[in-house]
C-alpha cells in the first residue's frame, strides 16, 4: 500500500506538472485515495491533519473538528467541495465546511499552501480542493463495517454503474459514537466535572451520545459525445446531537446540501481547447441550543436557549482554456452570492417556544469576478502567472448597520527551475484578499467597520531525489495587512490589525527495501501582530513545531504501518486572547491492512497506544468557551481501537 504510493510519488512526480498547475505541484499536498485509507475517523479534520504536516487540527468533539493551514483558519482558507463552496452556518465553528463531507465519499483532496489561487473567490492563505468519488463503468461497489472503541460504530455502501455514455455512482453512510475517552479515562462529561465546569453547562445526562451522522453522495456523468460531457451531483449530510463539551451550546442537528452542474466541451476550435460551465448551490441549518444540558441547576433558568442559524451559497463560473504560442492561457468569469442569518429564541421548560429575537441579520455577500491564468515553459524553466479582478457587495436588511462594498484586485507569480535530473528550485510571489463575513461584521449588537484582509507572501523551496528517495524543503514569509482579529468575544468586536506568519516544512519519502519505506514531516510557524493589540504581540491560533515520522512495511496481501505524530509544547500564545500554555506530546499508531480473502480487505489499527494524556488545540477567544483557563480545554482522544471489514464486488 505504502510502498506503491511511495513508488508513484517518485515515479510520476514530473507529469503532475501536466495535470495541475505548477504551484500546487510544488507548494502542495495531494492526498490520494482518502476513501480506502482513512477508515479510522470520517472526520476530514483529521485526516488532513495527519497527512500534511502544515495542518493541525482544531478539537472541539468526536467529529466535525476544524482546521488550522500555516496559521490560517476560518474564511482565511478557502474548502471546495467538489469545485462547490459550502459556508458553516454556525458562528462558533461547530459546523466547519470539511465538516459536510466524510472521508467514505472523498476519493482525494489537494492541499495549496499560499495565495496562488485566482479562479475562487477568498483564497488568502491557502486552498483545501475535496474531490468526491468519481462514477465507474460496470457495476461494482463495496461494502464497509466499522467498530471501534468509545462505542464507535458505522456502516456505508458505495455503488457505481454504466457504460461509456452515462455512470452514476451512489455512496450512502451511517455512523455513531458514544463520547470518547482522554487518556485519563474522563469522557466529555468526566471532563467537565474535572475542570470545575459550573453545574448548570453539565450535561444532564453523563452518558449522552456524542453524535450521529448520515451521508449520501449521488453523481451521475453524461458523455454527450466524444468531446462533452456533463456532470450532476448531490451530497447530503445530517448530524444530529453532536456534543462539543468545552463551549455553552452543542449543535442540535447540522443539515447540510450541496447541488453541482458542470458542463465541459473540449477542441471548439484554436481559441477553445476546453470550456467549462459549471453552477452550485449549498445551504446548511443549523441550531445549536443548550437542550442538553443541566439548566435547571441555575434556580433563575426558565428554559433552554436555542440559536438558530443558516446558511446558503449559489455560485457560477465559466473558464476558457486554449493555446497561444506555446502557452496555456485560461480565462474566467466567476460569481457567488453567499447569505448567513440567525434568530435566538427561549424554550420554556414546559416546551413552549417563546418570541424570537435576532442573532444575525441577513447579509448576502454578493461576488462578481475576472480572471486568468498564463503558464509556459522556458526550457528548463516553468512560469505560471495569475490575475484576478474582484468587486464585492454585502448588504444587510437591519438598516441601524452599514452595507459594505470592496473591490481589489489579487494576483501571484510562480517560477520552478529544474537544475539538474534530480534537483528541481521553485517559488512564488503574490497578493490575496479576502472580506469580513457577516458574523465579523454585524452579530449581534456589532456594526464593525473592517477592511478587507490582504496578504503580501514570499514562497521559496527545494525539492532533490536521491535514488528512491525524495525530501521537499519549503519556506514562506507572510505579510497580513488589515488582519482581522477578535479582541471582544462578548461583544463580537473585531478589528484590523498588521501582522505576519513565516515558517518552514519539510517533507519526504525513501524505500529503504522493496517492503520497506519510512515518510516524514515537519513544519513550524511563528505568528506575531505589529502592535501590541490587548497588550500581546503573539499571534492567536499558531501551532508549534509539528512532525511526524512513518514506517511502512507492505509484503503480498499484508500491510503495517506504524508511526509517531508528535508537537512541541505551546510557547509562544496569544495570553490576552485567553490561550494558555500546552505541554508537548508524542503519540504512537499502529495499522495493519490484510488483502488475504478474495474481494475482502481487513484493517485493525490502535491509535495512541500508550493512552497519552494531552490537548492539542488551544483556547482563542474567538469561539466561545466555557468559563476561562483550564475549564476551557478538552483533551484528544485516549487509546483508540479500531477494526475495519470492506466487501467490494
């Protein structure tokens, strides 16, 4: 498994080139074939979190955690789903966009690190491309079962059919967990007693089911001729009762659709190599409400508190791609309109849902766009330069706040030079933005007055072969004019402030064997504001020095993997903020993969064996927590044992 991944890695890295650009070749991560390998967790979170060593993750429960990319977070990082946006609904993160898409329907996803993306509209810091189970011809599928500890229990079926002129595909999912264990043996509950949590934001149940989740992904492909075709898909997601232990509320149920249309034609003539049309709709519901917990303790509670959100995205982009002297020129039309409201409303303790009261005015976020794209090589020299033109409308319907308007315009150059067979230099320079979204600037009470967030980076790297082997060095310098930051939590006060991230990664792979192979990575990022903002320069949400180290032994039918993801202690935080000092940690996983049974592979796997004890995510006020300090933080997982069954056919 490992070693074949590791052989194509090597193998084919040169003809990457060909199919995407230049820059995601050498500035990003392509994580192939998530659905087989990924069994463990349909948490997209977390499997990013272990396959690209400048993502770590954002803990807030048993699934839909967060993602942090290079120190950026949020709408600062730009997730399609199968080229479609989807916006959480909830403004404390409880329902992030890799949220609405689990692992068993994700065939892979592409990781940009940088500002060089000019075709989507919010792209500042980095782009995180999920590519969806793709239709086959035949008919085939499998069948998976999975159990694992903490009561953690999921079945799905996937199913494709066709022939060359239509394929469909339909992927369906089911899963459940009990709330898990840290390495202390404290569940959510446990957790929240042992952290002096106030008895009226206890669960009033200690043995509360930590969530249940349902997918469904229908594609259908039609191959008009020989040169067209035409794509439909459908993903649909329902949580319900996902627990997050550390903040007051826990999301009743999360509802999420996502429709996409695409049309390509290709060789219209020499000014068309390839046309594509495409158009998408995404909506997510989502209150979240403090049903669950013991309320009644507080002698003045009359009932539950319930904030109901939404949220929805319509989208559409036409690019032209063809050749002009030798070089591939795309241009493109891209808008969106994304809205986002909310309502807050009391539940009686006899059931009685009382009047409702704003939480968010409905603002769209109203996006028209230019852009275009120019790559050429020059001998052994690579360029790809982008542009793109944007004009931004938001509007609100509460009238005491101000409807805003941006237009700016973005753009990157990115150069690699190959200097030898095995030594290839790369790096980029370029200029994003992206605008504060309707919670920065108008929840609640606030009426915010915000510019836009530009980001000025500097990328340079090495990638060098060394026979089977392969190491990438990468390093980038960030400047963040406007950054927006959240200095009030009570009040939803955000402001802009000038700040800067840098860092480096390393990366690489080596067969040491024919079974054997190890893979590595590292990254550190250091994040600070220009001025003392609340009276601490360091950056909020920088996680420390990160790494991991894998060795992969893969012989006929049997595969293991072992492997130790670790961090370094948190030093360096934003203390005003509310983010506390973190002890470092080093975790160890092991999994082993048997192909022996015709048509059946298992896969059992322990994660942290030695049932450490730890928390890697920190506490920045921008979500609201529980109290302050220590009664804030919920620690990962303890021991985790798993066992997977797929049936294909």
């Amino acid at each position: 498994m490992k070693k074949i991944l590791g052989l194509s890695i090597i193998a084919s890295s040169i003809l990457v080139a060909s199919e995407i650009g230049i820059q995601e070749e050498m500035i990003g991560v392509n994580i192939s074939d998530v659905k087989s390998n990924e069994i463990k967790s349909a948490d997209l979170a977390e499997a990013l979190t272990k396959n690209v060593p400048s993502v770590s993750l954002v803990r807030r429960s048993g699934i839909a955690n967060d993602i942090i990319l290079r120190g950026a977070k949020k709408d600062n990082i730009n997730i399609l789903l199968d080229d479609a946006k989807i916006y959480g609904a909830c403004p404390n993160r409880m329902d992030p966009a890799t949220s609405h898409v689990l692992t068993n329907n994700i065939e892979s996803v592409e990781v940009l690190e940088g500002p060089y993306d000019v075709e989507n509209f919010g792209t500042l810091s980095g782009k995180v491309t999920v590519n969806t189970l793709e239709p086959k011809e035949g008919f085939n599928g499998d069948i998976n079962l999975n159990a694992g500890s903490f009561g953690y229990k999921k079945a799905s079926i996937n199913l494709n059919g066709g022939n060359d002129k239509i394929k469909f595909l339909i992927s369906a999912s089911t899963e459940t967990s009990d709330q898990y264990e840290d390495g202390n043996g404290n569940d959510f509950y446990e957790q929240q007693v042992a952290n002096g949590v106030p008895a009226s934001s206890l669960y009033a149940n200690p043995n509360e089911e930590a969530y249940e989740k349902k997918t469904l992904l229908t594609k259908i492909i039609a191959n008009v001729d020989d040169s067209s075709e035409i794509k439909l898909s459908y993903t649909a997601n329902r949580s319900d009762n996902v627990l997050y232990p550390n903040t007051p509320m826990d999301a009743k149920y999360d509802d999420s659709n996502i429709y996409t249309v695409g049309y390509t034609k290709r060789d219209l003539g020499s000014f068309s190599e390839e046309l594509n049309i495409d158009y998408y709709y995404s909506n997510v519901d989502h209150p979240m409400d403090t049903e669950l917990r013991d309320f009644t303790a507080n002698p003045a509670a009359t009932g539950y508190m319930t904030n109901h959100m939404k949220s929805s995205m319509w989208g559409t982009k036409i690019k032209n791609a063809f050749e002009v002297s030798d070089a591939l020129v795309t241009i493109g039309l891209d808008t969106s309109v994304r809205n986002w409201k909310g309502e807050k409303y009391m539940t009686s303790i006899a059931g009685m849902q009382m009047p409702s009261s704003v939480s968010l005015p409905s603002t769209d976020t109203d996006n028209k766009a230019i852009f275009s794209t120019y790559e050429k090589s020059y001998g052994n020299l690579n360029v790809e330069v982008g542009a793109r033109y944007d004009y931004i409308d938001i509007d609100t319907v509460n009238s005491a706040k101000t409807d805003r308007d941006y237009n700016y315009l973005s753009g990157y150059v990115f150069t690699t030079y190959q200097t030898s067979k095995n030594t290839k230099l790369f790096g980029g320079l370029g200029k994003s933005s992206r605008v504060p979204d309707a919670r920065e600037l108008y929840y609640g009470a606030a009426n915010n007055d915000l510019e836009e967030v530009k980001n000025y980076e500097l990328d340079l790297g090495i990638e060098q072969k060394f026979g089977m082997s392969k190491i990438k060095i990468k390093t980038f310098y960030s400047i963040l004019e406007d950054y927006i930051y959240n200095t009030n939590p009570a009040a939803s006060i955000f402001q802009n402030t000038n700040a800067k991230i840098y860092g480096a990664e390393i990366s690489g792979l080596s067969m040491l064997t024919d079974s054997i192979s190890i893979d590595y990575g590292m990254a550190y990022l250091r994040g600070t504001k220009d001025t003392d903002l609340n009276g601490d320069k360091d950056l909020a949400e920088i996680p420390p020095l990160k790494g991991s180290f894998g060795i992969n032994y893969d012989i006929r039918n049997h595969s293991l993997r072992a492997e130790i993801q670790g961090s370094d202690s948190w030093s360096n935080y934003d203390e005003n903020a509310d983010e506390q000092r973190l002890g470092g940690y080093a975790v160890t996983n092991l999994k082993y993969v048997n192909k022996q049974i015709k048509n059946t592979t298992l896969t059992f796997g322990v994660d942290n064996v030695f049932d450490k004890t730890y928390a890697s995510t920190n506490t920045y006020q921008d979500i609201v927590y529980i109290g302050s300090g220590t009664t804030q933080l919920v620690n990962d997982p303890g021991r985790y044992m798993y066992v997977n069954v797929k049936y294909s056919f």
